[in-house]
C-alpha cells in the first residue's frame, strides 16, 4: 500500500475532505509529509513562519497559552483527523500560537508555499478552506478580496476572531491575542491607529480587555454575529 493511498483510508470518513474535488484531494495525498513527534517537542512555534496545512491522525497536541499562570490547563483532544494551520493561508503571516505534542503524535504537513501555489494555479479551490475555516470560526468567511470591502469594525471582529478561534475545539481555552497580531493587511487592510480605535470601542463595551500589549477576548458570541452580519451569504 503506497502512502497516498493509506492517506486516503484514514481520510475518507473525514467530511471535508470527502466532499474535496478530486484534484485537491490528490494534490493534499501526494504533497503531505508524515511526521512523528515525541511527548514535548514543538511542532511549530509563534513566529515561525507561516506554517500550511496539519492533519493530526493519533495523538494529542497542546495549544500553548500566553499566559504562564494558564500553562496547566488540560490538554485538549483532537478529531482525527483534526486540520489545522489553514488559518495561515489568509493572512501569510507567522504562526501565532505555540503547538505542541502532548504525547506522541502522527501528523500529516504539507508546507504553505506549495500549498499557496496550488491555490494560485486554481483559484476555485479557496472556498475549500474558507469552508475549512469557517466550521471552527462558526460563520461563513468570504473570498479573500472580500474581506477588506467588509465595514471597518466587522473586519476588526473577524480578524480577532481568526486568532482565538481559528484552533477550534483544540483550543477554547485562551483567549489572549497579542495586538501585533492583528497587522494583516490581507484581512484588515486598515491602520494601525484604526484598529486601536475600534479595539477601544470594544473594550468600551466589555467585548475584550486591553493589557498593555494583548488583547482579552471576553464575548466571541458578539464578535461572531458581528462579522456574521454581512458575511452569512459571502461564504457561499
């Protein structure tokens, strides 16, 4: 049995990557890399760069939190397979969160810039992983030259929501986004004393806290139906 084709047994009850055009599909089986990492060690790191496409298919990871205080939350279990990393994809920017491997782990990779390539060479296949996003942010995310026609303030919920949410069920515990983190012109296309100013308001209304240089996410429930508001056709 060749790789691409065990791949594919452990993927096919999967739904997202069952309903795949068969191109994605074959593109993601001949293109990913298996990796074996041991209790402990990191996957990628915040700051690295922007890191593609993860398949988890046994064992666990652990989100780093930010803070220190947070570090013995328990570890979070993933579905299996379990996608992430895709969030990268929107904004080419380097990984924000620390992932690790909670105990020993079997991954699937394929890195971003082939990834980014594929998707130059067949721009119809964006909506997979707008719908990839979209299932872990809970709303339906627009093509990536939508996003900056978006109102100011629901593209500031969105982005923020694109950082707390973006590691979905593995990571519902922090809540903690480092303002240099919302610079994505891909996603926000506004300044940097815009996105103070609404962030300002937010704080105003209890959606999120500011400290000093991070951003406390304290109502994901507003920030959703906001971006919600005209994003529930545009995923289509």
């Amino acid at each position: 049995m060749t790789n691409g084709t065990q791949w594919r047994s452990w993927f096919i009850n999967d739904r997202w990557f069952r309903d795949l055009p068969a191109l994605l599909q074959d593109s993601l089986l001949t293109g990913m890399r298996q990796r074996r990492v041991t209790p402990g060690k990191s996957i990628f790191q915040r700051g690295d760069p922007a890191p593609g496409l993860y398949a988890l298919l046994t064992g666990s990871l652990r989100i780093n939190p930010l803070k220190p205080q947070q570090a013995d939350m328990p570890p979070a279990e993933g579905y299996r397979p379990f996608w992430f990393g895709e969030a990268s994809l929107f904004d080419d920017l380097p990984a924000t969160h620390d992932v690790f491997a909670q105990d020993a782990v079997i991954l699937l990779h394929m890195s971003h810039a082939p990834l980014k390539q594929l998707l130059t060479d067949h721009p119809p296949l964006w909506r997979h992983f707008r719908e990839l996003l979209g299932r872990k942010l809970g709303l339906a995310v627009p093509a990536l030259e939508d996003i900056t026609l978006m109102p100011t303030e629901e593209r500031v919920a969105f982005r923020l929501l694109m950082l707390a949410e973006a590691y979905g069920e593995m990571d519902r515990s922090v809540r903690s986004v480092p303002l240099s983190d919302m610079a994505s012109n891909r996603c926000l296309g506004l300044s940097a004393e815009v996105v103070k100013r609404v962030l300002g308001a937010f704080a105003e209304r209890q959606i999120v806290r500011r400290d000093h240089d991070l951003i406390h996410v304290l109502d994901t429930e507003w920030l959703r139906e906001t971006a919600l508001h005209r994003l529930t056709g545009a995923g289509a």
